[in-house]
C-alpha cells in the first residue's frame, strides 16, 4: 500500500484530494494494526492536506479530523483530540 501511496503522489501529487484520501485509509489501517505513530504522521499528513486545499469545514477534512481526534484519545493526548475533534463539533 505504501509503494501505491507514493505512486500516488508522484502521479497526481500529495495534495491532490484521491491521494489525500488514500493517505487518510493508510492511516486508519495502520492505527487497526497498532502502529499509532504512523497512523498519527499520515492522518495528521491528509488533515493538513485537506485544510489547505479544502479548508476546515470540508466533509474530507471533518471526515480525517475525527480520525486524528480519536487515534490521539487512544494515545492518551487529550489536548491535542479534544482540538481535533472541536473542529468537527464546531460545524455540527
């Protein structure tokens, strides 16, 4: 998954919004496996992605937010989640 990621990125650059996604699911599969560091980098990676090409309160943006905001409750980072996961309670 990791060489498609980078294929990815080379074919459509790391900013366009198929890759920003396909960085967030890596993220996600990652966390699912246990490596929280990694899953932390990429979904952190894909929301700053999404906040430049998107902006704050775009559904792919809220989508990668709630992501981070859980994995970093999951590791124990309570500031950090509860900014994350303020972002998406800010639009609903």
């Amino acid at each position: 998954l990791r060489e498609a990621l980078e294929g990815q990125r080379e074919t459509l650059g790391s900013r366009q919004r198929d890759t920003l996604i396909s960085i967030n699911h890596l993220g996600m599969l990652l966390q699912g496996k246990g490596d929280r560091d990694g899953a932390e980098a990429l979904l952190r990676e894909a929301f700053e992605g999404f906040c430049e090409t998107h902006g704050r309160q775009h559904p792919d943006t809220l989508d990668v937010s709630q992501h981070l905001g859980m994995l970093l409750l999951t590791k124990g980072d309570l500031e950090d989640a509860e900014s994350m996961l303020h972002v998406v309670l800010e639009v609903n």
